[in-house]
C-alpha cells in the first residue's frame, strides 16, 4: 500500500473513530433544515441537520445522527468538519466534487486543494457498492441546505 493510501485510510480510521458533528444540535431559532437518508443495501441511515447563519446564506454547523459502517460516519464527520463557513453554492460545490470523485471509478483523481480530508475517500471509487455509502451524508447536506430558508421578517 502506497504511503498516500496509508494516510488516506488513517483519514478514515480517525475520523470514523473520533466523529466530528455527531450528536443533532439544536438550531436556537436560526434556518436549518433536516434530511433523513438510507441505504438499504447496507442498512446504513443518518439523520442530518445543516444550520446556516441568520442570513441563511452561510453554513453554521453540520450535526449528524447515524448508524453504519465506518466509510459512511467517517464522510460525515468530514464533512461535519468541513462545511461550517461555507454559503450555500460552495457547499453545493463541494458536494458535486465529492460526487464526481467517487462516481470516476478511480479514473479523477481528488484535488485536496478543494476536497481536503474528503480526498481521503478516493478509494472508494473503486468499489461500487462503498460508493453509497460514502455519500449517504452528502446526500442528506445537500437536500438539508435546498430546505433550509430564512425566517420571514
């Protein structure tokens, strides 16, 4: 194992180990919005919350609920880790790279400029049946952010 997989797997370990976002926060009164997402090939789920700032334009947090292998809570985690400080476009952003990585089957190889930790997954490319596990989280940060609107002044 090259020594890129090796960090890279230890990404994973660690973050599936020590898991950044865990636990669903409350949003005190700023737009938030919860996605529920499962996998039934695996058994999978997540419950996540994405919480913007008052503006509804900024990520504040990324809290999560789950169960699963540790692909799926590691890819939460990071990107728990992640996404605070994001608008809502780079966190789409984000999330589409994600997906592009993963869907290549090894063939895009992940910038860690942009996907930092997130690049970690890479080998999950590789095997078709990680690949939803992988983005279980993703999935959910993407319809909890398309949700979550600003309260009416």
């Amino acid at each position: 194992m090259s020594d890129l997989a090796q960090l890279y797997q230890q990404i994973i370990l660690d973050h599936s180990r020590q898991r950044t976002g865990e636990g669903l926060a409350e949003a005190a009164g700023r737009p938030s919005a919860e996605s529920h997402q499962y996998n039934p090939t695996c058994g999978d789920e997540i419950t996540l919350r994405v919480t913007l700032d008052p503006s509804g334009e900024r990520v504040d947090a990324v809290t999560w609920e789950g169960d699963g292998c540790s692909i799926s809570m590691a890819a939460a985690s990071v990107l728990a880790e992640m996404a605070p400080g994001l608008n809502r476009g780079e966190l789409q952003e984000l999330v589409d790279d994600f997906r592009e990585m993963l869907h290549s089957r090894g063939k895009v190889e992940p910038d860690a400029e942009v996907l930092g930790d997130a690049a970690a997954f890479a080998g999950v490319a590789k095997f078709v049946a990680r690949i939803k596990c992988a983005m279980l989280a993703w999935v959910a940060a993407e319809e909890a952010a398309r949700k979550a609107v600003p309260a009416e002044a």
